[in-house]
C-alpha cells in the first residue's frame, strides 16, 4: 500500500490540491486515441515548483509513480498511469510569467496553453509558431517534442525551447540551458528534457523563442491529379529554398471529410493547403514561385489569398480535420497514425499506405506536415470493435515498419507514449538501451511515468 | 602500466596505424590556445568503424583514456590528453559517404573537413553552412557544437547534424537519429553526443543537413560612432525578422588589426561585416530594410556589394581576423574568450569587457557573432609570461562571470575543454550533477575523454 501511503501523506501536505474523487480520476484516466481507461490513484493540482518538489519527495519517499498531465490531448496514452499513482495536473500553473520583446523570448509556466500565449502575446509583435492543432500545454508539447503545421519554417517544440527549470525526481530543481541563443557549455538538458515525455523530470517552467509576426501573409489551396504530383511540387519546393510557413497534404478522402464538415466543395483529389510568410514582396515572391512549380506538376489554379478571413478559414479547417474525419462515422474513435521519412521517400510511403487502407475495410484519411516528410492517417473504428482495432493496429504496423525501412521514424511528432513503445528497439537498436541507462542515471526508483519510453525493471 | 599494455595490445591489433614516435605524439599534445603541451601515449589513426570498436575494446579491457582528435583547432584544449592515454586521430576517416541531393542532407565521415565536404557539394547547388572560421573536421565541430558566422540564419552543430554513428565507452555502436527531418521517437541522442566533447562516445559518422546554395547574395560593411550603435542596429535588425546570413561585429582595435593584416582602410571605429542570402529580390529587399536601420543608428554610408569577389575578400579577412589580431604582436599566444549573453545584454556586455581591456595592459581586440549575442575577445601574451597570461584568465574571468550575471552563458561556441571546466558549476548548478550521473551512466570507467566536461572519480 505504499501508493496509498503516498497519497495520503500529499494530501496532508497539499490539501484540496490533491483530489481522490472518481469523476476527476476519471478525467485524468481517459485519453484521445484508441487505449482502455486507466485511473490514477489521486490527482493532485500543484500551484508552485516548492510543490512540485514536495509531490516529487513524498512520492519518491513511497515509491508512488508521478504522471504528469497537461491538457489530455496526447494521441499515445502518454498521460496513462498505467501502473497507478497520481496525476499531477500542471493545469493551476498555466502563467505567463515574463516576455522580452528585446530578445524574442519569454518564460512560462508549463499549463500556458499555446493559444493562451499567443492570446497574450498579440500586442508585442511577437507570435509562438508551434502549433499541433491542439490547443495543448506548453510543458506537453515540450514533454512531448510536438510541431505541426508550421515546424516546415519554424522548427518543432525542439528548436524552440531555450530553456527549462526541471524538478528531478530526488527533488533536486535544475534549470538546463538560459536565455542565450546558442552555447556550447555541456551536454544538452534542454534537449534531452524535450521528448521524455515525463520520464526524466517533471518540467516546471520553459523559456521559449518567440518570432516576429509576418508582416504579410497569405494562403493557397491547391489540388493535383495524384498523391505523387503534390509531394513532388513539395519536394521542389523545398529544394529551391522557399522558406514555406505552412505546407499541408490532403488526400481526396480527408478533402471529402473537411468539405462536409466545413461546407467546401473542393475537387475530391489530393491537395496542398499552404501559407506564406514574409514581407510583402517576398510573399508575394515565395506564391509565384510556387505557382510555377505547381503549374509544372499539374497542379490546378492556384487559389492564392491574402485575406485574414480567408486564411482563418482555411486553417481552421485544417486544424479541425481530426474531428472533421472523426465525423465521417459517428461515435467512432480514430488510431491516428504519424510517421515521418525522408522527403524523397515520401511519395512511395504515402502511396502505399493509400494502397494497404484501400484494400482494408477501414476508412482513413491521410494528411500530413509534408513539408517536413511526416504524415498522418486517421483510421476510424467503432467503439469496442475488437476486430477493427486489430484491422487498424496491423495497417498502423505496416506504416511504422515502413517508416523504419525507408530511413524515417515511427513518429514524426505524437511521441512514443503507450503506442510506440513496441518499436523503440527496432528504430534505435542499443540506442534504446542507452536511453534505459540514462533514465535509470536520473530515475533509478522508476517513478516519474513508469511504463513509458524505457523497458526497466 | 595498464597504458602501456593497452598501446602494445593497439599495435598488436592495428599495426602501424598506432604510432608512438616522438615528433607525432608531439603534434597531438599541442594546442592552439594557452594550455601546456601534453604528450598522449600513442596516437591510433583508424581508418574504419570497426577500428574504432576495436580501439576502444582493448581500450576498456585496460582502462586506457581515448581521446579524439579531429584537426587540432580547438581553442579550449579539448583534444589534450591530460590523463595519458591514445590520442584517435580521424584523419583516415575523412571520406564523403553519401550526398542525398533530393532530402538535401549527406552522409559523412568524421575527419571530413567543412571546406572538403563543401568542395564536393559545389557541383549539387547545395552547401553545408556552419563555418566557424577554422578549417574544422566535422566530427569536431559536432562534438564541440561549433557554429560561427553563419549560425545566426542556418544555426550550428545542433540544428545540422540530422544523425550520428557512435561507438559507445564498451565498444557497441549504435546509430543515433535517422534521416528524418524530425521525431518524437524517445530521447534525443544526437543532441546529447553534440557537444558532449568525446566524453560521451566516439563519433565515426554524421549525417548532416544541407542548405541549398543560395540564389543570390550580397555582402555589406559599415562603420557605426560607437559599440551601441552598432549593437542597437543588430537588435533592431533581429527583431525585425530579416533573416540575416551574417552580421558580425568587430571593435575598432579588431579593424585596426583586419586594416594591417588586409591592406585596408577602414576608420578606426567599430564595424559590422553582414551578409545577406536570397533571391535576388529578397536579398535587395533585406539589404534595403537593414540600410535604414543602420542610418537610424548613426551607421556610416551603406558599402553593398553583390560582387563574388568583394565578399570573398571580406569573409577572408573576418576568417582571418584571428591571425591578424596575432599579427599585432609577433610570436604571441592569443587567449581567446567566448560568451554569449541575451540579445537585450549586449551592447552592456561589450562596453563593460572593452572597459575592462582598457585598463589592462594587454590587447584584446572584441569580435563577434552579434546576431546570436556571441561575442569574443583575443587577449594577447607573450607566450611563457606567466604575468600576462594570469591577466588574460582575469578578464576572461571576469566576462564568464558578467556573462553568468547576464543570463548567458560561458562559451557560445568554444566548447568546455580545459578552459570552462570551472566555470560548470556556476552555469548549471545541479544541471552539472546531471552531466556527470549522465557520463557515469554511459561510461563507468571513465575511459573517454577523462578530465574533461564532468567531474567523475
């Protein structure tokens, strides 16, 4: 009993910050994807980094695993606390606690929302560029190494975090990295925090790198023939140096689920959703050169837009897709996948992935960040339906192996969660072990969330 | 005598690629900096991965120190073997494996230099961009997470080097990343051999992003009334969001020396030498933006110059500046600082270090990447004057320390070595623990790179 021992000493030390009742247990037991219902012990609420640490020294004292939980939209069950202990819900520390206009930098706390950043940056000039849909946790995203949409330009959760202040799990608080841009004092912690998805350390604040925004920007939409025309015109502009902010891929069956649920009418064939940033010349500049390379790939008309409004629109729609396809079979759940290959070999993955759903009797959609080689299918399965699960596992099987053969990654941005854990010996060979020893260097009870990332004990 | 055993095992296994003759153990106990020779044991030159386990296989088996060495242009000791031991040459490892023109990344050897990989990408419109000055091996650069002149538009070590082979403290060898441009696959190894300065694991190949050649480029110079100006038109220009592909600063004592050493007549006030990369419209476009904001800061007329020649002439004389500043006093040693500090700290960290020279009887001409808040100092001494040289460590102590005070960091691009060692503790608290639980982690018997980063038994 020595959980409840755990939770009973926190809630002595912590109060109504530590909540046991099963409605809010349930909440923190679910998940967005397809994995079964795991209930955590306790939830406790910390406000501050002092409590965090006292959680982390009362668990560690009573060997009770610790999973750190942002918003809940993780799509790997990273957020499970599969072998029970508490949900330490980081969702009372959500400020902003300092931006610097002067350095494009600011400091937060890990609950701050994206959205509730840019909210709260829109006044300085300055923007936070990643952005996975979802308007997910900071210390998430972090935890998680997520992009998106825009990491074709701005770099992933990777490239912008300067800094965190990180409590071990001894307790010890560490702050990796500073507000320098760059530094070559010592191994990377910043890096090696993002990504560990909670296993390494519980991240308390993050300073993050801030862009200026666009002074101009536009969109376009445009459809081709086939999957192999689009990620060819993408290739090509990748190659030539445009400096694209967003450029998103479509099949025909994700337009046909975006233009129901948002009342388009698009073409029912593949197509790019794309998004300049710059000055105005230079967008004006990056749009007809890729005018000109869709054109040469077959590309249709280019429906180009400056239009705040139009733009808003059009990446609203993208954002919603998940949910747009999730409507295609109501009260279904989606097994999204998320693999990412060298962009040469993006046009193969795709077409055979389109093959393998084609020839099962799921529906799943592909979209992805094809910019950067990384894409998506969402495959649709009843609730409860063994058997479809078991359909979409084995596809979702196929394109991980697939990745892994064409030189990429069984996942270009979701993490490894509950999901990806089957694979981490095939992608990083004694890789994954070194991963274990570093893990057992900086966690050798095993307590921040247990059962994720590493094999131990 | 375990050494001892150890080189007669290496020779025994690799012949004469181990060598123990006097003059070669003496090239590799030197050091470009201020640190006293060193001789290691032996110096194994492997011409394989395989070779490389093998070394390190009989290394482990009798405790023996490896310590690699690339070109020897480590300005902070970081390839003295100060524990005895081999000194692993790379240079038999220098090869180009692959170049991937359509995923615009390349696949690399170690002791391949940056100007050899970039002469063999002249022909595919592809670049490698991070140019720290010196003819550096690649395999150095990663390991010390080198970055430069360019770092300010394409990044360093850490934002280019896609993926690593590695051989681990007990000989297994594993690969770190893939070709994908990103992943959320588990810890970020390759982010942690980058920069870990050989204590980590031996690097035996990279794979490396590549930046298309850009289609147009113009250099310009201009001269500023003073320190302020001229870092107040960085800032501005940052901020601004002009994607600058250099923007290097230099004092007037470094103008002095560029003057003499060049044939030039640059007033003796300090200076910004910028390049900028585009298309051509962009680049005119950029150099526009940045001429007004140089004439809002008092900046001199605007000397633009899209003339492959002027800006070879240029970037030649900022490479050679530290030869130059040494030419100012013949048969010198130069003791060279490296801070980086938040943008917002600049032009106070510059004043504040050129008051300190000052007052000092030394030279100390300042340069800098000043787009990244990096900055450095050439503390010229009389090589043996033990007087001058525990002056050079009082100033470069007391920038480490300024640049501590201003939320930087220690070394922006040097490295630790020998030189930072100190200065660990300050900079990471706990987070320096962390590095050694780390080191200990990956290598118990600390056999790589000993005495180095980390303090361990």
């Amino acid at each position: 009993m020595t959980i409840q021992t755990a939770v009973e000493e926190l809630s002595k030390a912590l109060g109504q910050k530590v909540q046991t009742g099963a409605s809010i247990r349930a909440l923190h037991g679910g998940n967005e994807s397809y994995f079964d219902e795991v209930l955590p012990d306790a939830v406790v609420f910390p406000d501050s980094t002092a409590d965090v640490q006292r959680v982390v020294q009362i668990c560690a004292a009573h060997d009770c695993p610790i999973v750190p939980w942002g918003t809940g939209t993780s799509l790997e069950g990273h957020a499970l606390a599969v072998r029970g202990g508490i949900s330490l819900d980081m969702s009372s520390m959500a400020a902003v606690v300092e931006v610097n206009d002067g350095d494009m930098d600011c400091r937060v706390q890990p609950g701050c929302t994206r959205e509730a950043l840019n909210a709260e940056l829109r006044a300085t000039g300055l923007f936070f560029p990643v952005d996975p849909g979802a308007n997910a946790s900071l210390g998430g995203m972090a935890a998680t190494r997520a992009s998106g949409t825009t990491a074709v330009r701005y770099g992933t959760m990777r490239e912008n975090v300067l800094a965190m202040e990180v409590v071990l799990a001894d307790g010890r608080i560490i702050r990796t990295g500073s507000r320098a841009r760059k530094s070559s004092a010592g191994y990377d912690l910043t890096k090696l925090i993002i990504g560990s998805e909670g296993t390494l350390g519980i991240i308390t604040e993050l300073t993050l790198r801030l862009h200026g925004q666009p002074e101009a920007a536009a969109s376009a939409v445009c459809a081709f023939p086939d999957v192999e025309c689009a990620v060819n015109a993408v290739q090509t502009t990748m190659q030539l140096g445009v400096p694209m902010a967003r450029i998103e891929f479509l099949d025909a069956e994700c337009v046909d689920a975006v233009n129901r649920a948002d009342g388009r009418d698009m073409p029912l064939v593949p197509h790019l959703f794309m998004e300049f940033h710059g000055s105005e010349t230079s967008v004006a500049e990056q749009a007809e050169t890729v005018r000109g390379i869709v054109a040469e790939f077959g590309g249709s008309a280019f429906d180009w837009s400056t239009a705040q409004e139009v733009r808003a629109k059009l990446w609203h729609a993208r954002h919603n897709a998940y949910y747009s396809i999730k409507a295609l079979r109501p009260g279904c759940r989606a097994v999204t996948t998320d693999v990412c290959v060298p962009i040469s070999a993006l046009a193969q993955a795709v077409r055979e992935t389109s093959a393998d759903i084609a020839e099962s009797p799921l529906t799943g959609p592909i979209l992805g960040h094809v910019g950067d080689g990384n894409f998506h299918s969402a495959l649709l399965i009843e609730d409860g339906n063994a058997q479809e699960l078991a359909e979409a596992k084995r596809l979702s099987h196929r394109m991980a192996e697939r990745a892994l053969r064409l030189g990429g990654t069984v996942t270009g941005e979701h993490g490894v969660g509950m999901g990806k854990m089957k694979y981490m010996a095939d992608e990083h060979g004694d890789g994954w072990q070194v991963m274990a020893a570093i893990k057992t260097a900086l966690d050798p009870q095993n307590i921040l969330n247990p059962g994720k990332m590493v094999e131990v004990n």
